[in-house]
C-alpha cells in the first residue's frame, strides 16, 4: 500500500510462464526508475527474442504512479497490455516493468485466451519477485558559514538525514536526503539558524 513516503516495488528480475495451445508466454518482470531504463530493457528483450511475434508490456513509475503505459504491440487492443499493467496495480506496486513475450503456437486463443494468457504470465512473474518497500526522499542543499557547523550537523544527524555530498570552501555547502514526511520538519529547524541558507533541489529518490 501507498503511504505519504512509502511505496512497494520488486527487488531484482523475475521470469514468469505460461502454456496455451502451443502458445508460449515469457513474462519478464524488471524493477525501473526510469522511462529511460524502461527503453533499455525492451530494446535487449527484442533482440533476444527477436523471433517472437509479439512484445507486450505495461509499466508503472513513481511513488504514486505518476507515469504509466500500456502496449499490446499488435495484439488485439486491451488483450495484453491492460492485463498486465492489472497485475502490477493488483500487487500495489510501482517503478515495475513486465514484458510478456508470445511465441505463436498457431491456433487462436481468442479474446478471452489472450487476456486470460496475458494476465497468468504476468501474475507469475509477479508472483516469483520479492516485494520490498522503499522510502521516497527528498533532496535538499544547505549553505551556511562555518561558525554554525555544529548547529547544522546536530540538526541532520537528528533527523536522520543523508549526507550526499559536502564543499568546504569560503562557503560550506552540504547536499542531504530525508524522508518526504520529514522533509519540512528539518527545514523548519535549518531556516531558524541564523547564517544559513536552504534550497529545494527538485529530486526524489528511494532508497
């Protein structure tokens, strides 16, 4: 389930399969940050199994599924990609890829073969991945002088802050995580110290 700074998706890839009537279906399950990944894992998919008929797929990205696709990569339209993209919502999860692969066994499934075939490979894959939950951080610059070094470092250790990256030069500068529901929190005690500067970088990671 989703929750203000949480959010479910799969540790590593998992391989799903499905028989019927001489039809195959490899479903691959892959967990992705980006729409750039995602185009990564269906170009190498398409030319290992450059001989099947059909690559379908759905994804889902962010911690809300901000960003989400269908494919039926000419499968009639809603048999394969909408299955799909059902069994990663049925799951809650997010930042999930799964390519159902078909390999034509030359008899017709039909309508509801095809959606029921589609749905059971990608419900496998699905089944074979361990699910693990992941934090949604927000990232955050601080510049400051080095009289209130203490301060600040008291401050972020507190709060259980990741320290990212630091500069120690006229100006210290120190780039940090922290969980989105903590995110305004720990602004709130930075910006009363006197000396200091905080930015929102507009990045979210989990982690």
């Amino acid at each position: 389930m989703f929750s203000e700074d949480t959010y479910q998706t799969i540790s590593s890839t998992s391989l799903g399969i499905y028989k019927e009537k001489g039809s195959k279906f490899i479903a691959h399950a892959f967990p992705v940050s980006s729409e750039k990944d995602i185009k990564e894992k269906l170009s190498a998919l398409r030319k290992k199994y450059h001989d099947a008929r059909h690559h379908c797929y759905a994804y889902c990205l962010g911690p809300g599924r901000s960003a989400w696709r269908v494919n039926d990569d000419g499968e009639p339209s809603g048999t394969a990609g909408k299955p799909i993209h059902g069994q990663i919502l049925s799951k809650d999860l997010t930042n999930v890829l799964v390519v159902v692969i078909r390999y034509f066994g030359g008899i017709k499934l039909g309508i509801p073969g095809l959606i029921n075939a589609y749905r059971a490979a990608a419900r496998d894959s699905l089944e074979q991945a361990m699910i693990v939950t992941r934090t949604v951080e927000e990232i955050y610059e601080i510049l400051f002088e080095y009289p209130v070094m203490n301060e600040v470092m008291k401050i972020l250790k507190e709060e259980n802050a990741g320290i990212m990256a630091q500069e120690f030069e006229n100006t210290y500068r120190i780039r940090f995580s922290v969980r989105r529901s903590s995110g305004s929190k720990i602004l709130s005690r930075l910006q009363k110290i006197k000396g200091t500067t905080t930015s929102f970088v507009n990045l979210t990671k989990g982690c």
